[in-house]
C-alpha cells in the first residue's frame, strides 16, 4: 500500500550549506513517528518540506511523497490540494494559526466547511454549529460553547492549542504533522495535549507524525519508531 509519507534522501541546503541531510523514512497508514533531534537539527525544515512550504532561499533535494505524490520540485498550486487533505500541521505556537480578530467557533467551522464540501455533504448554519462544539468537545476543551464564542487571546495557551489542533482535525487529513505541539506549555497541559494527539491518532483510519526535540513523556506507546537523532550528520 502507498505510505502516506514517503522521505527518500531529502536533503536541504540554503546555498551551500548543508542543513538537513539525506534523510530516508516513511509511514504507513496507521502509524505514529516520532522525529527526535537536538535544537537546529532539521526537524522544523524536514516537515516543511514535505509539505513544500519550506521558506524561499532553502533548497530541497531527493523526495518527498505525500501518499505517492512528489512533493519536492512540484509547484505550489499544485500542492494545494494536498494541504487540508492529505496533510495538516500544528505548529509550536498555536497563535500563529488562529486570527487574532475571528471568534474561535468561526475560525474551527471554515475547515469544517470545507472538508465538507469536498466531500460532497455540505454543512451550514446549525449543523455546522453543532459539528464545531463537538469538536472542541472532541479535543476535550471544556465549556466548547463559551470557547466558539471566545477570541483567541481569551483562551490558555493550552487551550489555543488545542483549538489549533481541532482545525486540523477538520481537515480529516490523512496525515497530521505536529511540530513541538506541547513546547510552549506547561507540563501538566502537555501531558493532556498528548493525550489528546494519541487517543486521536489511534482512531481507526488516521495517522499522525510526531516531531518533538526530547521525547516527550513517552505519549506513544504503540508508535513504531522513533527515528533520527539528528537530521544532518
Ligand atoms: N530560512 C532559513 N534560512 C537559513 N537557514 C535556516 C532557515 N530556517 C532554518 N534554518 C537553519 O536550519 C537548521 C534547522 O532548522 P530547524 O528549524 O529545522 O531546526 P529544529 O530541529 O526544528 O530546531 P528546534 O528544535 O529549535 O525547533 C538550523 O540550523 C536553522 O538555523
Ligand atoms: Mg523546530
């Protein structure tokens, strides 16, 4: 079966040098990845670039497939049905996906919206309503009708990001990347967040890829590997 994430020999470079390097690893449906390596070791890069966002100036080399299609060479446009589809990703600091000036409830339904038009079942009005509490029940905020009526900045940094990681979810996306989701949080919100992240990628069809700089209170326990120290020799 096709992985849903396929390195083969990526490599990164800004000029000449060198920053991540030959990096080979895939993932199959189902299963969970960690990616582990010290602060500047290529992690932030590597999930960028198979997502081809990678910032303008870096260049990627070798492959990158989300389930089969090469990312790496491809024009962005191409790309943009992969995004929300194939592939979501939360960030470290869940401020940089949410709209300052968007109440939260507004900011999870346009995700919601639009993997439900894609999938040809439309949701409006109060279903969609209803299918936005029930994510951020889903995500285990409390209250979820005080916190869709919430602006971000009156949410707990734990809360925005499990708001970010619910409009990933909308995306149903075949493959979650979370880059340092829990880094930016207190410890007791990071247990909570893993729980959150594992219970979810244990859900039948899903998956998720885990990147983190220490291996953070072993949320995994059924993941298959852990993989790479260091993504540059
Ligand atoms: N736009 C850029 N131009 C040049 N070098 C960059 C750029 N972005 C990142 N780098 C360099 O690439 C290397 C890898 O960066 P990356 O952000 O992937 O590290 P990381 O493993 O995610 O680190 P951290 O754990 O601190 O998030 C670092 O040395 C960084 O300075
Ligand atoms: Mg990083």
């Amino acid at each position: 079966m096709t992985p849903v994430l396929a390195l083969d020999n990526l490599s990164i470079a800004a000029g000449s040098k060198l920053l991540v390097s030959n990096l080979s690893f895939s993932l199959a449906r189902g299963e969970r990845l960690g990616l582990i390596g010290e602060s500047g070791s290529g992690k932030s890069l590597t999930a960028l670039a198979a997502t081809g966002l990678l910032p303008a100036g870096l260049s990627p080399a070798g492959s990158a497939k989300l389930g089969g299609t090469e990312v790496i060479g491809t024009p962005n446009r191409a790309l943009d049905r992969l995004r929300g589809t194939a592939v979501a990703i939360v960030f470290q600091e869940p401020l940089t996906a949410l709209d300052p000036l968007m109440r939260i409830g507004k900011q999870v339904a346009e995700p919601l919206a639009r993997r439900a038009k894609r999938d040809d079942a439309p949701l409006s009005g109060a279903a969609l309503k209803q299918a936005v509490l029930a994510l951020l029940a889903e995500v285990a905020l409390p209250e979820p009708e005080r916190i869709a009526q919430a602006y971000p900045h009156e949410l707990s940094g734990g809360q925005r990001q499990r708001v970010a990681i619910a409009m990933a979810l909308a995306c149903k996306p075949d493959l979650l990347i979370a880059d340092e989701p829990t880094t930016a949080l207190d410890v007791t919100t990071q247990a909570e967040i893993w729980v959150c992240l594992t219970g979810w990628s244990a859900s039948a069809t899903w998956h998720c890829f885990l990147s983190a700089t220490t291996c953070p209170l072993s949320p995994t326990p059924s993941a298959r590997s852990w993989c790479s120290d260091r993504a540059r020799p």
